[in-house]
C-alpha cells in the first residue's frame, strides 16, 4: 500500500467525524505547500541595473559609470547602446578587470548595434563581480574604458 493511499484512508476518518476537519484534510496539507513556495518566491530580491554606454567620438570606450550595486538574487541589466559602435554588458567573477584566473563570465547581456537597447536578467550570489565589454579591447588599453565592479550584497531575507 502506497503512502497516497494510507493518507486517503486517514481522511475518510475525518470525513466521517466532522466536516470541518474534513474541509482542513488534504486541503489543508496542500495549502502548507503552496504557502511554502509562495514564501519562498514571496520576497524575491530584484535589482534593476541601468547602464548606458555613451556616444565615444574620439575618445574612449566607456560606460557611464564605473560602479553597480545590487542585491543578491534576480538582477536585470538594462543596457542603451548610444555609441557608434557595437557594444554589450558582461558580468565576471573576481574583484578585478578582466579575464583573470578562475575568473568566468556569468551572464550578461548580448552585443547590441549602435543606437539600441536591451536588457539581461542574471541570478548572482553575493560577492564582488566585474562588468565589461567583452568584445575587442573595449575593457582595456588606450581606447577601451568599458569596466566596472559590481558588488552584489547579501539579501536581507
Ligand atoms: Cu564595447
């Protein structure tokens, strides 16, 4: 006999004493797990990022800021590409630009054209990342200024 099956027989007890413990039979044990997953979907921490990586002309590469925060969890990342130039948002482990050791891409959005926008969603841990442009030396060297750090703090709840 399944365990289904000695918890149906459990019920039909109830059912017979009163109604009103009948009613909380089954109904009540579904409800427990319902209200588990709800709790645990209840407080998502979500972080919205909006970068913009501004028309260069004749100078570097950059994004207009250089310093993210967030929260651990769900984090979106809204990217307007107002540049000449293709660009994209990508998110790496460590603490420091770019490519290091151990360090690995976790996400990001794609590489967008001139005058576009779009956004990624990433689920990150708490810790210290980096973002970049990925392509070329846009992160890097005399013309590419595209880094930052994104530090992502423990969730409150
Ligand atoms: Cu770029």
């Amino acid at each position: 006999m399944t365990v289904r099956a000695g918890r149906s027989a459990v019920c039909g007890l109830a059912l017979t004493a009163t109604l009103s413990v009948a009613a909380g039979c089954g109904e009540a044990e579904r409800t427990a797990v319902q209200e588990a997953e709800l709790e645990a979907t209840a407080t998502p921490q979500e972080t919205t990022l909006s970068v913009t990586a501004p028309k260069s002309g004749s100078g570097a590469y950059r994004f207009n800021t250089r310093r993210l925060h967030a929260v651990a969890g769900r984090v979106t990342i809204r990217f307007r590409n107002d540049d000449t130039f293709a660009h994209n948002v990508r998110v790496q482990t460590g603490s420091s630009c770019c490519y290091r050791p151990g360090h690995k891409d976790v996400g990001g959005t794609e590489t967008i054209s001139a005058g576009t926008k779009t956004e990624a969603a990433l689920t990150l841990e708490a810790g210290r990342y980096v973002f970049l442009c990925s392509i070329g030396s846009h992160y890097d060297g005399d013309t590419g200024r595209m880094r930052g750090r994104l530090t992502v703090r423990a969730s409150q709840g």
